[in-house]
C-alpha cells in the first residue's frame, strides 16, 4: 500500500434532542442532552490543501468548528428531523463535502460510544466496555514483569460496520450492550487465566476470545479494540493484528513556512501524543505479536531527542510541523521498529495527522481521549 498522510480534528459542540424512532421506552426518545464531539479526517491532497505547509491540522479544525456552530447549544430536531448520531455525521459531511479529501465524520455523543460515516454511507459504530481482572502470562522469559501475577483496568471496545444507505441509524448502542454483557458477567473481577481459552491470556489472546464468541451473533462486528493499559493495546479483525503504544513528548516548536502575520511562526510548544502501531503475525508460544516492553525500548531512543527539546534543532527535520515530523520518525524508527506500519502525531486531543503505509489501511478512526 502507497503511503498516505490523513489529517484528523475534533469540535466539541452541546445540544438537545429526542430521537423518536426508537421503542417506545427507550431512554432517549426522551428530551435529553450530551456533550457532543464531532470528529473528522481528511486525506491529504497536494502542498496547497491547508493555508500553508504546517496549517493542516488547524485548517481543518476551524472548518469543522464552523460547521458545528450551527448545532451548538440548539435543540436538534429543529435542525435535523431524526437527529441520531448517524444523521448528524450525515449534517456535518454535506457541509465540508466541498473540502478535498475529507473522508470520514464522526459524532460521540459520550465518553464511551460514537459513529463514524464515511463517504459511501457506511457507519463506524463503536461502544467501549471496562472490566477489571487479573493475569500473569505464562510463556514469557523467567523475569519479565508479566511472569508475575497482576491486574488491569481493561478497555475494551467493540467495532460494527454497517452500509446503512440513507438509513437514520446503524447498529444500536443497545446491541453491543447485550451483546458484551455475558462476557462481562465471565471476565468481571476475576483471573484470566483461569478461563477455558485464556490460559495465555495476552492482549492479542483477549481479543481473539472475545471475537470468536461475538461473531457468530453479531455479524457487523469488524474490530475488537483491547486497552491493556491506558498507552497500549490490540486490535483484531478476525485475521489481522495491529497493537500500539503510545507516548508523550514535550516539545518547543516553530513553523517556519508559516506566514510572519502567524504567531505559529514564533516559537511555541505542545505536549505532542504519538501513537505507534505495529502489525505482525501471532507468536504461537508467546501469545502476542511484539512485546509492548520492546516497543517501548526500541522507541526510547528517539523519545529522548523529542521530549523536551525544540523540534528544529534535529537533524535532518526541516521545519517543525506535525506531518514533516510524521515523515521524520519513520524514516528514523525504520531500521529499529520494522513492524511499524503507522504513526499518529497529535498537537492537541484529537486534532492532528497520521501517517499510513501498512496493508490494513486506515481501518480505525482516530479517536478522541
């Protein structure tokens, strides 16, 4: 797969709404209220798409918030007649539809649930879980920390696709609740291990037990996402693995192609997150593809020359901006992580771009945390 670079920003906007399409008792035909994200991504289209090479993120950014404005603070059904997150998506992408390369829109209407659309009406739908066990892993070398038994507050969300044409909704919340609620019951303070199918019970391991007994009922379902720890985790489609890791750095910054009348032009700064993924084939022994510790310490020694320094003193970086940098760590991580087939590189939550040259493709939204 060639190369691409996708840009990704976030607004947040507040609104009512009722959505009486759903039965009779459901919570949410009743007037209520959230805390809305909107999200989109855009795929990025020549030199001349932003305002100028370093603008990207924001570029977008400020497109998306002038598309919200309209919603903010409004009671959706005046706007939008059956105003499910689907439809609202569906409100957002006919306003930027006029922007290059813009893919995909997204609404999160919670902290734990959202729908991404993409251009050929397609629904991303996702719904994230929590349960709390214990697991040592039993096949690693004698002293690695996992050797010894422990726990984690696990995340984990689950994936569904859907063509839904010019549908008012896709796949409801509701399902996955019902569906994720038997493993729940199983996985829900208790240790792992001693579960048939999760005596090894790694990330990757985790996610293959879970889809193997969703599947079957839920035919929609294309990913299942596992939070090990807040920084790393797995996903699975049924054949492919894709872990990651991610890390923060602190960093001053100037864009230098930035017009003078741009205060970015100046020195400035951003506490930068990066999310690396990497996809490789399953270890039969081990239970995991690539140990998140490796990938850690593999990546370290560019961590240092980021976290507090000023982007424009290194080597071989030109100027600053998050896509030349994007460009910059792969070409510096290629001989020491040659599993890695995609990077994120966020300014600020949610707003930034990401570098992808794996097989998968783009296969998960970024995803605001």
């Amino acid at each position: 797969m060639k190369t691409q670079t996708y840009v990704t920003a976030v607004s947040p906007f507040e609104a009512a709404r009722e959505v009486d399409i759903l039965p009779k008792k459901h919570r949410s035909r009743r007037l209520h209220g959230h805390s809305f994200i909107a999200k989109a991504r855009a795929r990025l289209e020549g030199p001349d798409w932003a305002d100028f090479p370093g603008d990207e993120p924001a570029f977008l950014g400020n497109l998306l918030t002038d598309c919200v404005r309209s919603l903010d603070y409004r009671y959706l059904n005046n706007i939008i007649s059956v105003p499910t997150d689907e439809n609202l998506a569906r409100y957002i992408f006919v306003r930027l539809m006029d922007i290059a390369g813009v893919d995909m829109v997204g609404v999160q209407s919670t902290d734990d649930a959202g729908v991404d659309l993409d251009e050929r009406n397609r629904a991303h739908v996702w719904r994230k879980f929590r349960f709390e066990a214990a697991h040592q892993l039993p096949n690693v070398p004698q002293g690695h920390q996992c050797e010894r038994m422990h726990g984690h507050g696990f995340e984990v969300i689950l994936h569904a696709n859907q063509d839904i044409g010019g549908g008012d909704m896709a796949v409801d919340f509701d399902l996955l609740i019902s569906q994720w609620q038997p493993l729940h019951d199983e996985l829900h303070h208790a240790c792992l291990n001693d579960i048939k199918g999760l005596e090894n019970p790694t990330s990757e391991i985790i996610a293959t037990w879970i889809w193997d007994r969703l599947k079957p009922e839920l035919p929609e379902l294309s990913w299942v996402t596992i939070y090990e720890t807040v920084t790393a985790g797995c996903h699975y489609d049924g054949e492919n693995y894709r872990i990651w890791k991610e890390a923060r750095f602190e960093s001053a910054v100037r864009l230098v192609r930035a017009p003078d009348s741009d205060r970015r032009s100046q020195l400035h700064g951003h506490s930068f997150l990066t999310r690396l993924h990497l996809s490789a084939p399953l270890d039969d022994v081990l239970g995991w593809t690539i140990d998140y510790g490796d990938v850690k310490a593999r990546f370290a020694p560019l961590y240092a020359r980021l976290d507090h320094h000023q982007l424009g003193d290194l080597k071989g970086l030109e100027d600053g901006d998050t896509i030349s940098l994007l460009h910059w760590m792969r070409s510096e991580l290629a001989a020491t992580l040659p599993e890695l087939d995609r990077i994120d590189l966020y300014e600020t939550p949610g707003c930034g771009a990401f570098l992808q040259w794996g097989e998968n493709g783009p296969a998960l939204p970024a995803q605001h945390r």
